[in-house]
C-alpha cells in the first residue's frame, strides 16, 4: 500500500491535534473552581480557603502545576480618632493597584492507588506572613503551563488588622521632671538654709540729730575716767624709758670722776 504525502500530512495535523486536546483537557471540557467558605474567619494569623476544582476531564497527570493568585481590592482598617481615642474604629477602605500576591501549587487528583479524577478537593492557606492582611481579595486559578480555571472569585478575609493613629497631633511640652539630688548636695542644702549670724552695726542713730564740737566737748560720758588737772610748765607725764636713761648717764659720770681728779692732781705737782 502506498500512500501519498498529501495524506501522511493530513494524519500528523490529526495526531497533532490530538494530543493537544489530552495535553489540555481542562479547556475541552471547561474546569471551573468553587469556593465552599468566600468568607472565612482568621485563625492563628492564617485563612484557611476550602476549594473545589473541576479539572473538566481526567487529567493526564495525578498532581497539575497551577497559580493561585490574589489581587488586593479592599482592606479593613482599625484606627483610632479624635472621636474614639481608646477603642479603634473599623472601617473599609477601597485599594487600587495593589501588587498580586501569587502563590504556586501543586494541586493533586489523584488517591492514593494513583487513579485519577477530574475533580478534587483542595484547601489553600494564606497567612500574614505571606503579606495578606483582614480585607478582600480578587482570587484567579490559572494553570502553570497557560490558561486559566474557572471565573475570578471574591474573597473576605476576616479579622484584626493592626490599628492606625489618626488623632489629632497636639505639640505639648511635658513637664520636666527634676533629677533626684544625691545624699551629700541634700546636707550641703541643709547646712545653707540653717540661719546664719549676722554682723551688729549697733543701733540705729539715722533719726539722731549731729550736734556740733563745741557741743560734743560739753556731753559728759558717763563711762569716761575722771579729768586729770593738767601741771603748769610740763606735761606731767614720764615718758618710757626716761628714767633708765638718766640712770645710766649719772653712773657715767661716777666712773669719770677719779680719772679726772687723778689728772688735776698731776698737773698741780707738774
């Protein structure tokens, strides 16, 4: 049997395309995804997301390469205002072009004999750790190798963000507490508020009125010695050392006496 080129062509596009339709059966038989919980409450500072995945026929592998990914939408903040300073206040806050969180996966289909099914379930657990936080997300399943699994879902993270400051800024000086003096600068302190002597100017003679000499000659002090009636011709007063004077100066003369007498008695026998 011979055949033509014309129909060998014609088989390897058929083979081609037949392949190709068991390597990709998730599009010939359009997968889709169901999320059981599009709600779910934190736990452990982790969202656990309950899924169902319908490959759309049985695929050719028991464990299939895909891509979870989680576009940021909306985000539950907790902040605290001048109207509620202690307890915080929650609200939803819209979010546009936010990063998409992507997180690959190996999805199994098969059980433990290796028989595999074209649906399965499967949990995916997303955690602050990996940048999510209380808020909504925008979840797509695509394949690894292209194509995508089923509709977009929204998801509603439940739970406590961090709160946020949003009082008023009010620029106070606080009072400045003052340091603790040691043991010694305290009795230093205390010897300097003890009461100190003060030097005695006498009394007060500001309003006495100033008398002139004459009239200050003429006040008797009652404290004063009696006046002494002065001598006519002297002083009347001996002055130090006046009297060892004159003593020595007649001893003097005492010790010249003989020698002068001596000397008038020569000269007469000369």
């Amino acid at each position: 049997m011979v055949v033509t080129h014309g129909r060998t062509s014609w088989f390897a596009g058929l083979l081609t395309l037949v392949v190709l339709c068991f390597a990709s059966p998730a599009f010939a038989g359009g997968g889709s995804v169901r999320v059981h919980n599009p709600q779910v409450e934190e736990e452990g500072g982790e969202w656990k997301i309950k899924l169902t995945i319908d490959y759309g026929s049985e695929p050719h592998l028991a464990h299939i390469p895909m891509r979870f990914i989680f576009k940021p939408i909306a985000t539950y903040e907790r902040a605290l205002t001048d109207e509620s300073p202690d307890k915080p206040v929650e609200r939803r806050v819209s979010l546009a072009g936010q990063k998409e969180i992507s997180l690959p996966m190996d999805v199994g289909f098969a059980d433990a004999m290796g028989k595999t099914f074209k649906i399965t379930k499967f949990s995916v657990k997303l955690s602050r750790d990996a940048d999510f936080e209380a808020g909504e997300y925008e979840m797509t399943v695509k394949l690894a190798e292209g194509g995508q699994l089923g509709q977009k879902t929204t998801l509603k993270l439940k739970g406590n963000n961090k709160a946020i400051d949003r009082r008023s800024m009010v620029f106070t000086a606080s009072p400045v507490k003052k340091k603790e003096k040691p043991a010694e600068d305290k009795q230093v302190a205390a010897a300097d508020n003890k009461p100190k002597a003060t030097e005695d100017y006498g009394p007060d003679l500001s309003d006495v009125p100033d008398i002139s000499s004459e009239e200050a000659k003429n006040v008797e002090d009652p404290n004063a010695p009696p006046a002494v009636d002065q001598k006519q011709g002297g002083c009347g007063c001996e002055v130090v050392g006046q009297r060892l004077s004159v003593g020595r100066l007649a001893l003097g003369w005492l010790a010249i006496l003989p020698l002068a007498a001596v000397y008038l008695r020569r000269r007469r026998v000369a």
